[in-house]
C-alpha cells in the first residue's frame, strides 16, 4: 500500500557527499553505532595523513579539538565549554561521577531495572560502600513512569541516574519532574545520554540535568571512543576525579611541578592525552549537526518513525515502542505477527542490506535525519507477513 510520505524539514546538504553510507546500504541502526559522517570521515583521514608525514607537530592538534568542546557546550546549552570534558566512552563518564563522590553508608542512588549496562555497573558496584541503590521497575507498557522514579527519591537520595532514551524500548522520560525533586533533597540527577544527544534538543540547563554522559559513535555520528561529559559547573568541586591524572591539574604543563590542584571546572576529569583524531572527526559531526539545527534533525527522525510506525501497523507489525508525543525518541521497537522469529527477519533484512537491530526479542529501527522515506518503504516491504 502506498502510503502519502510524511511532512519534514527539507535539507539543503549534499546527502551522498555527507553520507557515504547511502549508497552501501539502507542503515537505520544508529541506535547501535553509526555510520561516520563523511565530513568526520575526511577528518579522521586528513589527521591520520597529517599523523604520518610529520606527527603533532603538523598542527595545532588540541586547540583543533577544544572546538569540539564549543560545538558540544552549544548542542546541549552547556554554561560554557569548560563544563564539557572528554571520555572514550559513556561508561567512564558515569564512573566518574559514581567514583567521584563522598558517599557514605545509607546513601541512596535511584536506577531503573532496564537501563544499559553502562548506567548499571558503576552504580551497582557502590553496594560494597554501603550504598543503596534502587530501581524503578519498567512497567508492562514499556515505559519508565516518572511517578515511580518519584516514589523512590528520599531525602537520602545522593543521586538519580537515569537514561533519557532507553536502548531496547525507545522510551524517552520526562526529566524536569525528576531533576525538581530529586534537587529538592539535595541530590543530583545523572543522564546517560547516549540515546539522546545529537537527535533530541537536549538542554541541561532547562532540564535540570547536573551530570550527563554520551559517547559520540549513536546520534552524534562520530567515531567510537570520543565522548562528551558535562559537569555543571556548581557540581565541579563536590567530584573528586576517580582516575588521578596529570592533565587535570593545574599547571598540568609544567611538568616537574606537581601541583597537586585540581582545575576548578570539568577538565578536571580529563585525567591524560586525548584520543585527539577522533575529536577532530566528533567535531566534524556536531558541526553539520548544528548546521541542520537540533529541530530539523528531531522533526526529520520523527516523521521517518511515524511514516515506519504506519507501515507496520499496515502489515500487522505490533510497535512496542510507546508512542505519545513526549516520549517518542529516535527508535522503533515492534515485533512480527504470530509464527515470524525476528531474529530469522533480522538476518534477513541484512542480506538484503537493510541494517536494523535485535534488542530484547524485538526489532528496532532506529534512522537519522538523512535516512528517506524510500528507505523506510524498503524495510517494509522486505518485511514478512
């Protein structure tokens, strides 16, 4: 059935220049990791190259990548690029915070039982500490209720982390409520925003979000192992990095001088050397990100899924992923009618080079602002009914 293509944002850009992978395959998988924008493409090349032929010495290597701190402090409405540090990954952006905090026995941490485990580990591991830590149970509509999360914050509560976007699901919570009052007992709220950052307008200051974590491989389509972390800068001197490191420190250029001060804003938790090309290719991205703007993306992305939430429902696809205005994200979770293994349909999809994911017995398609509805109608149609 032919269905009427939905209303979106049009885009200016080059698409095949920008986004090399159109032309491999239909990738609608950026919930896992994502094809490199060619702009971070040629920029990952151009510093290997200038690596080569005459090491850091080619270029200004850092003052290059203190942009990316610019273009990430601008997509979230950080205060300031000092409040934004890098990280290889998500997980060791949230460890900071957990490992980084006085914590004392009966302290609480709220969670939730579905989180990935990059937001599950480093707070399961403060139990030995005598930490409490909780969770808000996924209900069976697959949502996380902001009322639950309440129900759990006590005036022990040290910290709520939560993700914005759930991987498996696709649910997207409403922070605002969470941040107001889990500040109201003196806590902080900690975001993995992984599944967020680069999609959704995210900003921490209207959000109340005081600690957020987000490798740039999803979303931001950025290389794996270059990741952004923010710390408001009222939260700074309550984290003692976990990871005691030069860099970090002030005077850190001075090498023979062990000033053992910390600096006073976010760089504190950049504990050594910076995986500097893939900061080169992560600016690269969240310059052409916020060149299309953060609205256009999230429109497109969303016009995509409710054009792919239609078609499934037209072939008798269940869509598990909750639907309400306010709660969509950039993933489509649904399962296949009765006698159809989506795992078999998985694998089907991707010998016909249309990349979707398996999570949780579900399918998940997850495509970006560049993917078209032509894309879509493919998924659909090589889907069995």
């Amino acid at each position: 059935m032919t269905r009427p293509a939905p209303d979106m944002p049009a885009l200016t850009l080059d698409l095949p220049a920008e986004f090399p992978v159109l032309g491999e395959m239909d990738f609608l998988n950026h919930a896992a990791v994502a094809p490199l924008s060619g702009r971070a493409a040629r920029a990952l090349c151009e510093a290997a190259d200038a690596c080569a032929h005459r090491s850091y010495l080619a270029e200004d290597w850092y003052r290059k990548a203190q942009r990316t701190k610019h273009a990430a402090a601008k997509l979230i409405n950080a205060h300031s690029p000092n409040e934004i540090a890098f990280i290889p990954n998500t997980t060791t952006g949230l460890a900071m915070l957990a490992g980084g905090l006085d914590w004392r026995a009966g302290d609480r941490v709220v969670i939730t039982n579905v989180e990935y485990p990059a937001n599950w580990y480093p707070w399961a591991d403060l139990r030995k500490r005598g930490v409490e830590v909780v969770e808000a149970r996924q209900r069976d509509d697959l949502r996380i209720h902001v009322e639950d999360v309440l129900a759990l914050i006590d005036a022990k509560t040290r910290v709520v982390s939560l993700s914005h976007v759930q991987f498996a699901s696709g649910f997207r919570i409403d922070l605002k409520p969470i941040a107001d009052a889990v500040h109201a007992v003196g806590g902080v709220l900690c975001v993995d925003a992984i599944q967020s950052v680069g999609l959704l307008p995210v900003d921490v200051q209207a959000m109340g979000i005081d600690f957020l974590a987000a490798d740039g491989h999803k979303w931001m389509l950025g290389p794996e192992g270059a990741g952004i972390l923010y710390c408001d800068q009222s939260l700074v001197e309550q984290v003692h990095p976990p990871i005691p490191g030069w860099m970090g420190r002030v005077n850190s250029r001075d090498y023979l001088d062990y000033d053992e001060r910390y600096l006073p804003d976010s760089r504190r938790f950049e504990p050594g050397c910076w995986n500097v090309p893939g900061l080169h290719a992560l600016c690269a991205s969240l310059e052409l990100l916020l060149e299309v703007g953060t609205d256009t993306v999230w429109a497109r992305v969303d016009g995509l899924n409710q054009h792919l939430r239609a078609g499934l429902a037209e072939r008798g696809y269940a869509v598990a992923t909750p639907g309400g205005s306010d709660e969509r994200a950039g993933s489509v979770s649904f399962t296949p009618p009765a006698g159809y293994d989506p795992a078999v349909i998985a694998q089907s999809l991707e010998a016909k080079n249309i990349c979707i994911a398996l999570r949780e017995g579900r399918l998940r398609a997850s495509p970006h602002f560049y993917n078209g509805t032509d894309q879509i109608d493919r998924l659909l149609a090589a889907l069995p009914t």
